[in-house]
C-alpha cells in the first residue's frame, strides 16, 4: 500500500489541480469529467517530474507529490482547454 500511496495523491491532488485551472479559466469547451480525467493524469506526470527533477529533497514526499500533482493537472487542464476551445470556436 506504501507503494500506491504517492500515485494515489498524484492522481487526486491533479484532479483538483485541474478542476481548479478549469474554473479560473473559464473554460466552457471542456466538461468537468473531462477536467477531472486530465488533471488527474497531469497530477501523476507532474509527480513523477518532479521526482526526477529532485523536488523531493526539501520537501517531505506526501507534500512534494500533492504540489507536483497540483501543478501538473493545473498545467495540463489548461493545455487541453485551450486547445479544445480553439476546435470548438
């Protein structure tokens, strides 16, 4: 179970990372399920990157996976917003 633990905060933290850019940008195009989904896989990517990139050395591992996470979903949501907002106009 200690090994699912930091994916687990990933994938939640990108979820409400990625409902958050979401909702701050106004994105009509995208659904919340689908701001869900992508924050949730940007969660985990931005965890894993910062892991390799040595976050983890001043942070506590629970805290620097929530922060990737956050981050990570925040950045992808608005990737994917954007450029589902610009097929939809």
């Amino acid at each position: 179970m200690e090994a699912l633990m930091p994916i687990i905060t990933q994938l939640i933290a990108g979820a409400v990372g990625g409902n958050a850019a979401g909702a701050a940008l106004k994105q009509v195009a995208v659904s919340v399920i689908v701001r869900t989904i992508v924050g949730a896989i940007g969660g985990v990517g931005g965890g894993l990157l910062l892991q390799m990139v040595g976050g983890e050395a001043g942070l506590s591992g629970l805290v620097a996976n929530g922060i990737g996470g956050l981050v990570g979903g925040g950045v992808l949501t608005a990737i994917v917003g954007a450029v589902l907002g610009k097929k939809a106009a």
